[in-house]
C-alpha cells in the first residue's frame, strides 16, 4: 500500500515536525519561575475618594455592599 502526498502536504507536516521537534528542545524558549506572591486588590472608588475593597477570609472572597 502506498501513500502519495503532494508538496504542499510534505511542507506542512515537516513544518509541524519541525514545530514540535523546537518546542520539545527549548531552543529558543526559556523557563519562567514565580518569585515572590503576587496580590491584587479587587476595590470599587466611591465619590468620596475612599475605596472599598473585596476582602478575603477563610478562603473565601467576601464583597461588602
């Protein structure tokens, strides 16, 4: 049994293969590490320049009205 593919196929499954192969290796990528925390404040400014802030607690997010 044999398999014809045309040129446009073989460019693209070697561009996948060589894709993959690239992805594999990390060649030009590099590894990102967290350091630290990183804290967000989620607030809502109201007319008076005071902000009110959702609050976390028991692992829980609580939003005041």
């Amino acid at each position: 049994m044999e398999i014809k593919l045309d040129k446009t196929t073989k460019i693209l499954l070697g561009l996948i293969a060589i894709g993959l192969f690239l992805n594999a290796s990390n060649v030009w990528l590099e590894r990102a590490y967290a350091s630290g925390i990183q804290r967000v404040a989620i607030c809502d400014e109201n007319t008076y320049g005071y902000a009110k802030c959702a609050k976390v607690g028991n692992g829980k997010l609580y939003i005041e009205n």
